[in-house]
C-alpha cells in the first residue's frame, strides 16, 4: 500500500463491504474480522480522532 495511489486505495476500501449504523450521535461502522486491512483503518480511525471539531 506504501506506493498505491489514491484511486487503488480507495477501490480497495470501498471493496470491503461493511455494515454502517446511523444514530443521533455517531456512524458505527462493522467490518468483518476477517478483514485485510483493519491495521490500515485503525490508524486512519485514530487520525481521524485526532482532527479538532470546529463545529
């Protein structure tokens, strides 16, 4: 993944096939234990985490 470009990482991901819960508060997403690339967005997740809410 370290020299993909962006259209392959997105076709990856969006190939994964995920479960999406919409509430009030939150979007959970469930992927599959069996999943390849959980190291990759579990970094992501916490990236993501780490982007101050100006709203």
């Amino acid at each position: 993944m370290a020299k993909a470009t962006v259209g392959r990482i997105r076709l990856n991901l969006l190939k994964l096939g995920a479960r999406i819960k919409i509430s009030c508060r939150r979007i959970i997403i469930a992927i599959a234990s069996a999943c390849p690339y959980q190291d990759i967005l579990s970094i992501a997740n916490k990236r993501i985490k780490t982007i101050p809410n100006t709203g």
